[in-house]
C-alpha cells in the first residue's frame, strides 16, 4: 500500500534499473510515442530505458545487420531511408536530436510465440527488470465480450507475449487516449466497468495526467509536432488528439485532414494515463488462451473473430450525464 502523494505506477517502478517501455502495436505504430513522456520521466529519474514498438513499417527491407534476434530490428535514425513511413526511426532521430539513447527497438507483426520469443531475447539483452507496455487508446482494456473492441488484435498479442514471462518481476500496462477509440466502436462506459473490475481485482493502479508544463510534458509535445512533420502523409491520430488536449484544446480540433468528415471530442480525459498490473489486465481477457499458440498475426485476428462469433456482448450504454 503507498501514501496518496506517491503515484503507485512509479513506486512500483522504484526498484527497477533497466526499463523497458514497449509500444503495444496499434494506431499505426505511433503507440511508442503514446509512452515517450513516460519513458522520459523515468530517464530523468537516472533509470536505463530502452524502447521498444510492434512495428507497421516494412521491417523486412532492413538490412541483416539491423537484426538483433529472429523478429528483433535495431532502428537508429540512419535506418533504412528509401523508407519514407517509419515511426521508428522518427522517434529515433528526435531522440538523437536532443542527446537521449536514440535505438528504438521494432518487432513485426507476428503471433504471440515469435513476440514472445523476440521480448524475451530484447530483455536478456539489457537484462531488464521492469516492462511497460503502451496503448495510445483503451481498446487493450477490452475483455472480449463489449459491444465493440476497437481494433486489438496487437494490443492483445502484446499482453500475451509478456503475460507467460513470469521472471520479470515488474510488468505493467498503461493507457492514454481515453475516447479516441470510440471511432473504432469502443463504448467508453464499458472501459469505466473495466477499470472498476480491475480496481475490485487489485491491478488497477490510478490515474494522472501529462501536464504540459513539466520538462516531460513540453518534449512530449515537440516530439509529435516532429513526427506529424515528417510523416505528413499519415500523421498519428492518436497522438494528435493526446497532443491536443495536453495543449488544452477542447472539442472538434482539426491538426490533420485524415479526420476530416468525422467530429473529434478532444478533452482533458485524452491526456490521463491509467496504469495496470499486466498479468492482472490478462487474466481477465476472456480469450486470451485462444491466441496463446499463434505464430501469425492473421491467425490472432480469426482466433478473435471465432470468439466473437461464440459470446453473448455486452450492450453498450451511454453516459448518464
């Protein structure tokens, strides 16, 4: 039990000395940036932090010498430049950019075996001790039986891979973006049960926000409006709207036309992290066994949708105020 004035995410990370913040795959490979602030206090804490992101890019192109281990790519801000998307080695050259550690670690997406296999071969590495796992969006919330699940097919895989590695002693989850996924079909009073439940089961760690005017906060900020830069075709939205309501902005904000025929709800719920124990958020995934033997990522998306087919959801409810 900690004192209301110490965050229970970060006394759980006290002891910890190599830390490894992973993007857990979704919102088109931006999730790492979703952790940045995050690993960027922890960095300023002194700790050892490696990133690591279940990748959208084309990984197969890079060269063999950017392969650490079967399904493990090294990027640096040199990676692979005919490439023009790659969040990655974006994130890599703002890193290197203002004197951080600038390898960003990419796995492909594969099944849960081969991630797993990869995150085991990523910690042995650096000898880890600490995992924290990143959705930009709360669809890695869902349990499988909601209205709608957003898209969590990564998201889940991640939880899988790192829920079978029982000899790191510290593996959380967190997420940032509340209501970004209702454009995914999340009804967002179902991840509210889901946050109670967690909370009744002991793995809910709280909440707190990322104001922009602390040190982390500001970087946060620099680092999106440099990865909407050079990713001008197809910038995060994710990341845009958190970015957004970490300024303020409230309501339909426009900073991309990838949005335009939709309305955007930008509020200051987008900019909260809410924290979790992994292996507890696991345990209450109802199908989570189903994916355990994969190898391929379509093989997680059918083992889902055969799921789906077999369980009674949840109706979605609106907001009683």
């Amino acid at each position: 039990m900690t004192s209301l004035h110490s965050n229970p995410l970060f006394t759980r990370l006290a002891d910890a000395e190599r830390i490894l913040v992973a993007g857990a795959g979704a919102g088109g490979g931006f999730d790492i940036y979703s952790g940045l602030p995050l690993a960027l206090s922890l960095m300023h804490q002194g700790k050892q932090v490696h990133l690591a992101n279940l990748s959208f890019s084309a990984l197969a192109g890079l060269p063999i010498d950017d392969w650490v281990a079967p399904d493990l790519a090294a990027v640096t801000p040199d990676s692979a430049l005919h490439q023009g998307y790659f969040p990655e080695r974006t994130l890599a050259q703002w890193l290197d950019r203002h004197g951080y550690p600038s390898t960003v670690y990419a796995f492909p997406q594969t099944g849960v075996r081969p991630l797993r296999a990869a995150y085991q071969a990523l910690i042995e590495l650096h000898r880890v001790d600490a995992v924290v796992l990143v959705d930009g969006g709360t669809d890695i919330l869902m349990r499988g039986d909601e209205a709608g699940l957003g898209t969590p097919e990564e998201d889940l895989t991640s939880v899988a891979a790192l829920a079978a590695l029982d000899d790191i002693p510290t593996r959380l989850v967190v997420s940032v973006g509340f209501g970004v996924d209702a454009y995914h079909g999340v009804n967002h009073v179902q991840v509210l049960e889901n946050i109670a439940a967690l909370e009744r089961d002991g793995a809910y760690l709280g909440a707190f926000s990322i104001p922009r005017a602390t040190r982390e906060g500001a970087l946060y900020l620099d680092a999106v409006t440099h990865a909407q830069r050079h990713t001008p075709e197809h910038p995060s939205i994710v990341n845009g709207s958190i970015a957004a309501a970490v300024r303020g902005a409230f309501g339909d904000v426009r900073f991309t036309d990838r949005t335009r025929g939709s309305e955007l709800f930008v509020n200051p719920l987008m900019s909260l992290y809410f924290a979790f124990d992994l292996p507890g958020l696991a345990a209450r995934c109802l199908y989570l066994d189903r994916i355990e033997d994969t190898l391929l990522m379509r093989q997680v998306h059918a083992r889902i949708a055969e799921f789906r087919e077999s369980v009674v959801t949840r109706p979605p409810r609106s907001f009683p105020h």
